[in-house]
C-alpha cells in the first residue's frame, strides 16, 4: 500500500478527492491527512494579496472577518472531519488531525513514523510565499526526505 502524507487547508472538494486518488492508479492508498487551519492576523495581508491577484476582490476585503488563530480550531476539526470521510468514501484509509505549532516539523515527524512515500500539498495558490519559495510545499522539499508534490485546490 502506498502511503501519502497530505496536508490541506479546507476540506477536500469532490474533485480533490478524485485527484489525489487516482495519482497512483490503482494501486491502494493510505492518507495522513494534516489540516492547516487559518494562521493569524499577520497572514491577513498575504491572503489578500493572493486573492487580489487571482481577482477575487469580494474575497479580499472579507479576509479579516475569518476565523484566525485559535479561534479557527472548531472550522479546521470540520474540515478535517469532512476530507477524511470524502476520502474513505473513495475507498482509501484516512486518518489526520489539525496542525498548529510547527507544521513542518510535525509533517516530518509523521513521514518519519508512518514511513510515507511521500507529501502532497493541496492548497490555494499563495502567489508571494511561491515567489520567495516560502511555501509548504518548497520547504518541506528540504525537510521531510521523501517525494513532495504541490497541488492546487479546487473550490466548489
């Protein structure tokens, strides 16, 4: 069984699930799922920019009413909740939880232990952080050992 850690920021759409499912054809799947909730205020800015750029202006000005931080917890449970049933409903085993404190290093600690095959990181474009390589994806690359994949998400 082939075993990919997966670290998303909203709940998987159908299409998603479909992606990452079929990746490998049809050779079985495990996920690890790993849900990154909303960060704090101070990646109000960045969030706008991204959605600015991808000309979704309404979205842009209603990024500081979002849940940030701590207070994002209870939206990121849900997420993770719906992503995993979407993904055992595509027949493959999932389990996760939600990451706050140092993602990367947890992300590492679950390749380590779980013996993953490799990372797939699911999320909306963040245009700035993909300019400077500040990514998930690009620094996982230097960190995890194992094959990174970036992917987009859709939304529905």
């Amino acid at each position: 069984m082939f075993t990919s850690v997966l670290m998303i920021e909203k709940p998987l759409t159908s299409v998603d699930v479909d992606f990452v499912t079929t990746l490998h054809g049809d050779e079985r799947v495990a996920f690890i799922v790993l849900m990154q909730p909303r960060g704090d205020q101070a990646d109000v800015l960045l969030r706008a920019i991204d959605d600015v750029a991808m000309g979704e202006l309404k979205e842009a000005a209603r990024e500081g009413d979002k849940p940030e931080g701590k207070d994002a917890r209870p939206v990121a449970e849900q997420a993770l909740e719906v992503s995993l049933r979407a993904l055992r409903n595509a027949g493959c085993e999932a389990v996760g939880q939600v990451v706050e404190d140092h993602p990367l290093d947890k992300m590492k600690t679950v390749v380590d232990e779980s013996s993953a095959d490799e990372v797939i990181v699911l999320t909306a474009p963040h245009y700035v952080e993909e300019f400077f390589h500040r990514d998930w994806a690009s620094r996982a690359r230097h960190k995890v050992g194992v094959p990174v994949l970036k992917l987009f998400a859709h939304s529905e």
